[in-house]
C-alpha cells in the first residue's frame, strides 16, 4: 500500500541538527495518520507521500518548516516566588508572551538561580534546520475512528484512556500553571 491521505504510516527515524550531531534516535517509531492532520512535520509528509515500505531518504527540513525561528522574545525572568515549589529546570507552565494577544504558549524553565526563574516559550528545536533519517516499515489504511479523531489511536498512537484517569504522574500538574 502507498502512503497517500487517511493512512497510517509508521517510519524508523534518526533527528539530527544540521551538523549530523544526533538529537533523538528514535527508539520507538513515529506513527502518524497522513494527509495533513498535522501529526507530523509538513515537510516530512510530502516526502514520503506516494512512498512503500521500504522506502528510506534523508532530508533537511530548515527552521521555516519545522519549528521556527528562535525568539528571544519568548523569554522571560519571572520572580521564584510566583511558581510553585519545588520548581527544577526542565519543568513547563502555561502562559501568555509579554505583548502578545496571542494564544497560549507552554513555557519551559531553564535557569534557576536565587529568587529567579528563566522561562523559554521557544520549542527545544527552534531555530534549527533538522535532518531526518527516515526509514518506512508500515503502511496501512486508517479506520474510520482515526479519520473522525485526526490522529492515530493503539501501539504509538493516542489512546483515548478509556479507563480510569492516572493524574498522579510526577510533573503532569505543572504544565497548566497559567502564568500572565
């Protein structure tokens, strides 16, 4: 079967930076539904559209069409005192950029250092042109539910939970902290 809209594909991936330093070695791969649910980078998608399994490239996806420019503006020092506690770099708050009518944006701290915190609303990767290893090993057509919902559900897709809601995963709760 060929990648092509309303399937689910699923593809071996090794990200690196512009340089060929590795940024993730996908030990699980990424499984999408194509045709434009924004499951994955567009640039990706209209590189294996109309591809086999089997079928390997690597590709070059500049800043522009991955994850945007970096903007310093979506830095910001906030007072300690107006997160919670313990706060640890790494964790990530809802807020808002200074000026910007905008919508929300997660921030994520990345310096702590006596009574302030640095938060960065920037993705990990913006700024960088990302190289893609992609190596595809499944196609398959998406059923009924994954095309009303816009993504795929089972094995490395999105699972609805349709059991009970776990909300004890340490750092879960701290990624809807509005900050304004």
């Amino acid at each position: 079967m060929k990648i092509a809209q309303n399937t689910v594909v699923s593809v071996n991936y090794k990200l690196s930076d512009a340089q060929n330093n590795l940024i993730e070695d996908g030990a699980q791969p990424m499984v999408y539904l194509h045709g434009g649910y924004e499951n994955t980078l567009p640039k990706i998608e209209e590189e294996l559209d109309g591809k086999d399994v089997g079928y390997t490239s690597t590709i070059q996806i500049e800043p522009e069409d991955a994850f945007g420019d970096y903007d310093p503006n979506l830095v910001k020092v906030e007072d300690r005192n107006r997160l919670p506690e313990p706060i640890e770099v790494g964790m990530q708050f809802e807020g808002v950029a200074e000026g910007s009518d905008e919508e929300p944006v997660i921030f994520t701290v990345t310096e702590i250092a006596d009574d302030k915190v640095v938060l960065d609303g920037n993705h990990p990767l913006a700024g960088m042109a990302l190289r893609f290893d992609l190596s595809v090993i499944d196609v398959r057509a998406a059923t009924p539910e994954e095309i009303a919902h816009g993504h795929v559900h089972g094995a490395h897709g999105h699972d609805h939970g349709h059991g009970e809601i776990d909300d004890s995963e340490e750092g879960d709760h701290f990624r809807s902290q509005p900050l304004q």
